[in-house]
C-alpha cells in the first residue's frame, strides 16, 4: 500500500455505509471486514456526527482490538447545528465519547460551502477553540469538507491555513463540485486533498449506460468500471486519499489488490480519450446528478429521494423496464410507501443537498415519468399486500 502525505494511506475506509443486518449495522461483519483493511494497510478512516451510529461502531471496534495507534480518524463538525463555542464543545466531547479516544487525527469542517460560513464561524470563536485542540493534542489536523464550485472552493483554501480538504472528485466531475482546477490548486498550496464519491456512490459502477459499459471493456488492459475510475484518481499526484464506502469483503479485497499495484502517471494518453468517451455516454443518459449521499434524509413526508432519482437514472441509463422494477421493490412494495408523489414541496432537502439539485422540481419529473399509469394499477393492487 503506497502512503503519500502525512502516512496516510492511499485508499481510505468510508465509515458511512457499514453492512447492515436487520436494520442496523451487523457488528461482526464491520469488525471482520476493518480487521482485514487494517491487516493489509488501510490507515485512513472516515466518519461524521451525522452519520447515524457510525462514529459509535467505529469506536467500539477500534477500542475492542487495539486498534488505535494503527489507524488515523477522520471525523467532521457539523457547523450547521452549532450555535456557539460550548455547543461546539458539548458536541467534541460527545465525539471522542462514541469513539472511544481522547484525540482526533483528522478533524474536518462538514459540506463547509463557503467563505460566508467560515468567516461566521470565525466570528463565533472557533480559531481560538481549534488552536486550543491543537494545543492540547486533541485534534492533529484541521480540514473542511466541500461540496460547490471551483471557485468557492479556491477562495475557501485561502481564507485559512487549512492541513488539508475533502473533495467530491472523479471522472465525471472534472468540471463540477471543485474539479480538476480546484484539485490542483490545493496541492499547489501543499494542501492534501481527500476523495470522496471517487466513484458517485456506485453509479459509476452499477449506474453506467451500457455504452459507457461497452467501452470500458473493450479498453486494454482488461479492468472494471470501478478499477478505472479508481485508477483515474489514483493517476494523479495531486491525490493523497481515496474513500471508498467499502460495506463488502469482495469490495475491501477488489479495491486493496487495486491500490497496491498503481503508480502515479501510470495512464496512457489512449486512456484520457476513453474516458472522454464515457463522460460523453453518462451525460447523454443521465437525468438527475444524484449521488446517493442522503444528506437530503430523512424527508418529513417520507419519500426516499436518493432512492428515487437512483430508479429515475436507472430507467434511462439502463432501460425503462429495469427503472421501473426499481422504483416499484425500492419504494412501493413495502408497508410504508417512499414514493416522489409523497413530496409537498416544503424545500427542507435542498438545504442539505451537496450537489444543488433542484429536488422539488426533479420530484416532479420522477412522478411524471415513473408513476404513470401502469405503476398506478400496480400499486393499487399491492397497496394491502403490504400493508403492517
């Protein structure tokens, strides 16, 4: 495992999505699969406050096998509920408490989105409270986490010195979110930059139009989406960490064999054109830039909207019958229906949306084309199969 800045890892571990057994994270599992990351050179994992029980399990198994001194943790501040310097110190507290440890490697402001947000956090007094930390031993490293454009991005690396930043970045967001421009001005700056999304929570996997598909596997040497998309970013010396949602062993064990064997600049020019290729085929398809984050969630009128515009995409990327099985197991076939159609229009969503997706509005386009008639029929004969 190659180690760039800072001894960390090249690939890091993404704590949000652990697997699940029965509604909540199967312990055994996330145990068996961290011991193997850990085994063979995983050093970078990343949680949040918000992601729900996970800064919690990651404790518990880091303390249980002694884990601590091997791994470095990233976890993140969520600047939109605080108020005030002791809200920020009550919840700090409450970070080291789920995970179990006095000290916090990597601490990151969380979706910070612009100057406007730092410089009010500023005014509250968190320079002084992160010098305090840093002073103490209880953060080593103080970042922010971005979701916006390039240019915000750049004047937000400028409004401090930051020891390093996270980025949504891959393939197809060379010209969104930060970008290419922002990427490359961090590491000008000597600022590390995290990946995250490196592959657009699967999309780029699973998600892919079979003309992208086809090219990819007509391209030499013989690989996966997911390992050319990981390949990409790992090509690039601007790159210190790639996160990965890793919640399989067959995932962990595909992305570990990847990162052990790539080298910086290791593409050809060929494959630059390949993937301008498949930029050109996903956007030809692709009806709303979701990527599955769920910071949007939960609605207060229930609809799973990651899990509708993923049944959108899927009717146009893949094919209209595979959409619409989808939308229906995903979000109709089930006692407490999830469906666009359940949408108010309250806007609460597109406060939290990293992306800016107009939710509201592609809401409508998701009712419009998924709840036609056929789906109308079905779901009125399945309304008491399902039922509690």
């Amino acid at each position: 495992m190659e180690y760039r800045q800072n001894d960390w890892s090249i690939l890091g571990f993404g704590c949000m999505r652990f697997p699940k057994k029965g509604g909540s994270v199967d312990m055994e599992e996330t145990e068996r699969e961290l011991a193997y990351a850990i085994a063979h050179g995983v050093n970078y994992f990343d949680t949040a406050y918000i992601y729900r029980g996970n800064e919690k399990v990651l404790g518990e198994l880091v303390a249980k096998n002694h884990w601590r001194a091997q791994i470095q943790i990233a976890t993140k501040m969520p600047h939109y509920l605080i108020h005030s310097i002791d809200e920020l110190e009550k919840l700090f507290c409450e970070q080291l408490k789920r995970l179990q440890t006095d000290y916090v490697d990597n601490y990151l402001m969380h979706m910070l989105p612009d100057v406007h947000i730092w410089k009010k956090l500023v005014r509250m007094g968190i320079l002084d409270w992160i010098n305090e930390k840093k002073e103490n031993g209880q953060i080593r490293r103080i970042g922010f986490s971005y979701h916006g454009n390039s240019q915000n991005f750049m004047a937000l690396l400028d409004a401090y010195d930051w020891e390093f930043c996270q980025v949504q970045y891959n393939y197809m967001d060379i010209h969104n979110q930060a970008g290419a421009e922002g990427v490359v001005y961090a590491a000008k700056k000597g600022i590390p930059v995290i990946i995250m999304e490196p592959l657009r929570g699967g999309r780029l996997v699973n998600g892919l139009p079979k003309k992208a598909k086809d090219l990819f596997a007509a391209a030499e040497p013989k690989r996966s989406p997911a390992e050319w998309g990981l390949r990409w970013l790992w090509n690039q010396p601007e790159i210190s960490v790639v996160l990965s949602g890793m919640n399989s062993m067959a995932m962990i064990q595909e992305n570990i064999r990847i990162a052990d064997t790539v080298k910086v600049g290791e593409m050809a020019e060929t494959d630059g054109a390949m993937f301008e290729d498949v930029r050109n085929a996903v956007n030809e398809k692709m009806k709303v830039p979701c990527t599955g984050c769920g910071y949007c969630q939960p609605c207060p009128y229930g609809v799973d909207i990651p899990g509708a515009f993923r049944c959108y995409n899927v009717r146009y990327t893949d094919n209209f019958f595979t959409g619409m099985r989808e939308y229906l197991m995903c979000t109709t076939f089930r006692a407490e229906r999830t469906n666009a159609s359940l949408c108010r229009q309250c806007g609460k969503c597109e406060q939290h949306c990293p992306q800016g997706i107009a939710v509201r509005k592609e809401l409508k386009q998701v009712v419009r084309h998924m709840e036609n008639p056929v789906y109308k029929v079905i779901a009125f004969f399945a309304k008491d199969m399902f039922k509690k």
